[in-house]
C-alpha cells in the first residue's frame, strides 16, 4: 500500500509540491495512522506518526490535533 506523505515542518525541498493544512482528526485504521487535515485523510505508518508528533510543538502524548503540517497525497 502506498502511503501519503507528511511533514511537521516546511519542506526545503520541492516546495511546490507540498500543500499545508491544519490537522482537524487523527485516528487508527487498518494498521495505520490517520491524520484528517482539512477534510483530507492522509494515510501514513506509526513509524510517519512518531516522528511527526515528536517534532511538532506540542507535550509528549498530547494530541496533534490543531497543529499545522505540510503533506502531498499518494497519487496527486
């Protein structure tokens, strides 16, 4: 399966190929993460999940919800 990609800071490289949003829900499913940005799902692994949420600025377990990150879905 291919996954979506995503990013808790700007991207530097190929910049105009990423879009930015504010993460509004995440969950589980399927064996992957979840992030619902702007009414967008994005489907990434656990391994995308903890580095993500490890760089945004936000309390180790706190939800990212809210927290603005850059994406590019899989196939666009």
């Amino acid at each position: 399966m291919a996954h979506d990609r995503i990013h808790a800071r700007e991207p530097t490289h190929h910049t105009a190929e990423w879009e930015t949003g504010t993460i509004t829900a995440v969950t589980e499913r399927d064996g992957h993460w979840v992030v619902t940005v702007d009414s967008i799902e994005l489907r990434t692994t656990f391994a995308i999940r903890d580095l993500v949420t490890r760089r945004l600025d936000i309390d180790p377990g706190e939800s990212p919800v809210g927290q603005q990150i850059w994406y590019k879905q899989h196939g666009r």
